[in-house]
C-alpha cells in the first residue's frame, strides 16, 4: 500500500521538476527577446491573423473577439496612461516641468511596453484556443458589438488625448534625445554630428 503512495509522489515530484523546467526555458527565452521590440510585435501581428483568419473561416466567435477587443483596449489606455498621474501629483504639492528651467524628466507608462506586448500576445493565444471549442460560440449580430467597441475607442482615446495635451506629455519616444556639443571655450556648437 506504501508502494502507491510513494510512486504518486514521485510522479508529483516528476511533474514538478518538469514544470519548473518549463518555467525557467520559457522566462530564459522570454528575458532574450526583450531587446527585439520590432519582431515581438511582427509575432503578435502574426498570431493576431491567425486569430482573424480562425474567425473569418469559422463565421464565428464574435464573442470572444468583443472580448479580446475590449481587453486590449484596457491594455492600450494602461501603455498610453503615465505611470504618475499629473492631476493627482499636482494636489500632492509637486507638478510637471512646465519651463525650460524644470528638471526633465521622461515618460514613464503605467504598463510597460514589453507588458503590453506580453498580455496581448497571450490574449490572442488564449482567443484561438478558445475558438476551438463550441461553447463560446455565442450567436449575437457582430455589428452591433463592432460599432459598440468602435464607440467605446473614440471615447477613450478622445479621454485619453485631451489629457495628453491637458498636461503636455508625449507617450511614445522617438529616438535617443541628443544634446548639443559643449565647445572648449563653453559655448555649445550646433553640428547634428555625434
């Protein structure tokens, strides 16, 4: 009788060591694509058709792409939303630079980017395994959740823009910030060389 309980520990153990296996060659893989922004993201376009296609061909599972739709909209306003809000900092007693003589400091999103990429890769996966699976084929008239979901980005995004302007932030970089060169003498030069 001890024999089975030793064999069913074993097996646990079995599953474990794999488990933890998985979980280290996975997070390995995963840390080493973190430089790579551009392919990550041809990847999530990639699985994003397939998703489409899988939904196109099977005139199907609109429920589940309102849903994917709605929760990457959520991911979208977390990316685009900074980290600190101005309007709370504000009360706090500390504000955004608003001059030239401010210290500059950088955007910082709520939901960094390789976050952003990492739940909306997962949520097209999880999408297309659900297609598979007659359950969550709701029948409902897609156009009226398309043109709600529609809706609901212009008035985010609206929402989202005015505060942007309202404080002056800029969510996205677009390069290395260059500084002007700093000539023996003091002055700065203005060459586009560096």
């Amino acid at each position: 009788m001890e024999a089975t309980g030793g064999d069913s520990e074993s097996q646990i153990s079995i599953f474990a060591k794999w488990k933890n296996d998985f979980s280290r060659a996975f997070q390995y893989y995963l840390d080493r694509s973190a430089p790579h922004i551009g392919y990550r993201w041809l990847g999530t376009l990639a699985a994003a058709a397939i998703y489409v296609l899988r939904v196109y061909f099977g005139r199907g599972f609109y429920i589940i792409s309102y849903g994917i739709g709605i929760y990457i909209l959520n991911l979208l306003i977390g990316f685009l939303s900074p980290k600190v809000d101005p309007e709370i900092e504000a009360l706090d007693g500390a504000s955004s630079p608003t001059k030239d003589t401010d210290e500059f400091r950088p955007f910082v999103h709520r939901l960094p980017e390789f976050k952003f990429w990492y739940a909306t890769t997962k949520a097209f996966c999880v999408a297309f395994f659900m297609t598979f699976f007659s359950a969550f084929d709701v029948p409902v008239f897609w156009p009226i959740l398309f043109f709600y979901w529609l809706f609901l980005f212009f008035l985010t995004t609206k929402r989202l823009i005015t505060h942007m302007i309202k404080h002056r932030y800029v969510p996205f970089n677009t390069g290395k910030q260059r500084y002007a060169r700093m000539k023996p003498d003091g002055t700065t030069s203005s060459s586009s060389r560096d």
